[in-house]
C-alpha cells in the first residue's frame, strides 16, 4: 500500500534526451594510472571517503549535458585495481578538482559494507553502479545481480546490506532501505521483446533493492544510445502488485543497532619523517578489524600494508581504517627541506 499495488514499473534509463539530459545514471571505466584529484566534501564529513580520486575532468555527470538540479552522481571504476568511487551532487571546481555532498570507495574484490548508518552517494548506503541496468549485459543476455529502484515513501529503517535510512517514517508496514521486491515467478514475460526479457529474468532471480527515495518503483539504469526507449516502455505495463516482498531479516531502527569497536590501528609509520626533497620513503601501517583502509592525501584506497610515496612538500599522511562499526585514524608528518 505505501508503494502503491497499481503503480507501474518504470525504466529510468534510456536513449538521447528528455528535457535536455540523458537518461539514467552515467558511469565511467579508468586505469590505475588516471591520475587521482581532491574532492571537496561539501556535506556528511563524517560519513564519506576522503579523496584523492581518480576523477577525470571530463567524467559524464548524472543529467549531462545540463546536470542542472539532479543528483548529478559520478561514478568511476577504476579497472586495474578494482575500486569504484562514487560521488552524490558532484561538481567540477577550477584545476580539475571536483566537489561532493557525499564520497564512498568501494573495493569491489570483497563483499564490502558502509559503516551502520552510513550514507554512501545513495540514500541507503549502497553502491549505485552495482545495480544498475547496463546495456552490454542485456546484449550479452543476462543480468547477473539485484536491480537499483526507488520508491516515494521509506521506512526510519534499513535491511543488510543496506546501511542508511532517509525518513522519519516509522510504520513498520512502511519498506526499509535495502528491502528487495522479485517479481513473482508466475508472471509471464513470454510477449515482452528479448531484451525486455533479460530485464525480466533479472527482476526473477535476483530481484530489485531499494536504494532511495523517488519515483514509485523506477529502476535504475546507465544511458546508451543503443537503447530502444519505445521498447522499454513496454515494462511500464507491469505493476508493483506482480512483485513479492524477499523476507528480511533483520530489519534495523534505532532500537537494535548493531553495536560493536571500530578498527584498530597499531602503528602508522613513515621510514623517515625529515627528508630532502625528492627523497621517497615508505609508509607501512597495522590495523586489525578493518574492511578496508585509505590514506589521504595523495594515496587514496590501499591494500597490503606498505607504500612509498614521495612528498614534494611537508605533508600530514592520515590513515583512515573502516569497518561496519565506525572508524579509526592516525596520521605521521613528513618535513620536507
């Protein structure tokens, strides 16, 4: 009832333009060489990812060419490495910089988590790319993960792997973030167009997760020419009232938070603290409990637990150490004569 059984399932995604944007959620695919910038965090410091990222100048942001009010999100994958860095309301700055209401880095090797009740460049605390509807899979005929929709009204609730809510809703019939509606195995897609049925097969097995509010059940998809939007509105004909509700549990409120101690950081050491210009040194650190770790300037998300760097000037390296329970940091300055 809160979605509400008659309304229709809608692709946000497609083809060209509508009132000059593009339509759905752009993304963009880098190498580990592309160079890493600032990214200012205009909003929930204490819930986003410091920078450096590797955010090209010319990166597609949500709504181009006229981004105007959306929620202009960025998304890279950067291949080599295989960390996605996501931005909410992002905007480039002067020098190639860029400025952000909201950060989150993903390593995409393991099966990573927001810390509870953290936001991430989606309203439930999710990554975006990972659930949006990309052309290339539905030519190669399958979709092989949970889909990205949104609905008006939320619950002051969230379902794993969701991390967030965004309302102060708290009807327990009200759907929690990360709650996942499947379509129900008996609806027959038999006259819907190939591609549709990719689409529709995906809805089946994996379902779709909530991930913001929005539009009543409007899926999430990445902009490509190649789509037939004439096609795609032939989805428009299915309603809420054709999907099941994936039991969840557990359901998270205030009440029953998980609790638990951040990471712990032993030891975050430069080689040397005072060195000539040009002079590389090492940064090696210790941290137990953590999902993953950056270091910020420069760095960015980091693996293993060493790295050289080479500061052209006094620098203050901060180690940021995650887990589902918060964060830890520690920090070593470099003088540079």
């Amino acid at each position: 009832d809160y979605i509400g059984v008659n309304v229709t399932l809608h692709p946000d995604f497609g083809a060209g333009l509508y009132a000059h944007q593009s339509i759905g959620i752009p993304y963009q695919v880098v190498t580990g060489s592309q160079r890493k910038v600032t990214v200012k965090i205009a909003a929930y410091p204490d819930e986003n990812d410091p920078g450096p990222m590797p955010i090209p100048a010319n990166a597609l942001i949500e709504g181009y060419p006229r981004p105007g009010n959306s929620d202009a999100h960025v998304l890279v994958l950067e291949k080599d490495n295989c960390w996605l860095y996501e931005l909410d309301r992002a905007f480039r700055l002067p020098g190639g910089n860029w400025r952000a209401d909201s950060t989150a880095i993903w390593d995409m090797t393991i099966d990573a988590q927001r810390p509870y009740t953290w936001t991430s460049a989606d309203a439930a605390g999710l990554p975006i790319l990972t659930g949006l509807v990309r052309y290339d899979e539905v030519a190669a005929g399958a979709i092989n993960h949970a889909l990205r929709f949104t609905v008006p009204r939320t619950r002051h609730a969230f379902t794993p792997p969701a991390s967030h809510w965004a309302s102060s809703i708290s009807d327990a019939d009200a759907p929690p973030m990360g709650m996942k509606l499947r379509l129900k195995s008996s609806f027959d897609s038999s006259s819907f167009s190939p591609q549709n049925q990719v689409i529709l097969i995906a809805l089946k097995n994996y379902g779709m997760i909530l991930a913001d509010n929005g539009s009543g059940i409007y899926i999430s998809g990445a902009p490509d020419k190649r789509w037939n939007n004439d096609d795609l509105g032939n989805l428009k004909t299915i309603t809420a009232s054709d999907f099941e509700v994936v039991s969840m549990d557990p359901v998270y409120t205030d009440s029953n938070l998980p609790t638990g101690a951040a990471p712990t950081i032993s030891s975050f050491i430069a080689s040397q603290t005072s060195i000539k210009r040009g002079t590389p040194i090492i940064l090696s650190w210790m941290t137990s409990d953590a999902i993953y770790n950056l270091i910020s300037p420069v760095v960015g998300p980091i693996r293993g637990d060493s790295i050289t760097v080479n500061p052209g000037s006094t620098t203050t390296y901060t180690l940021y150490s995650t887990n589902q329970f918060g964060r830890t940091t520690a920090s070593v300055t470099v003088a540079v004569h």
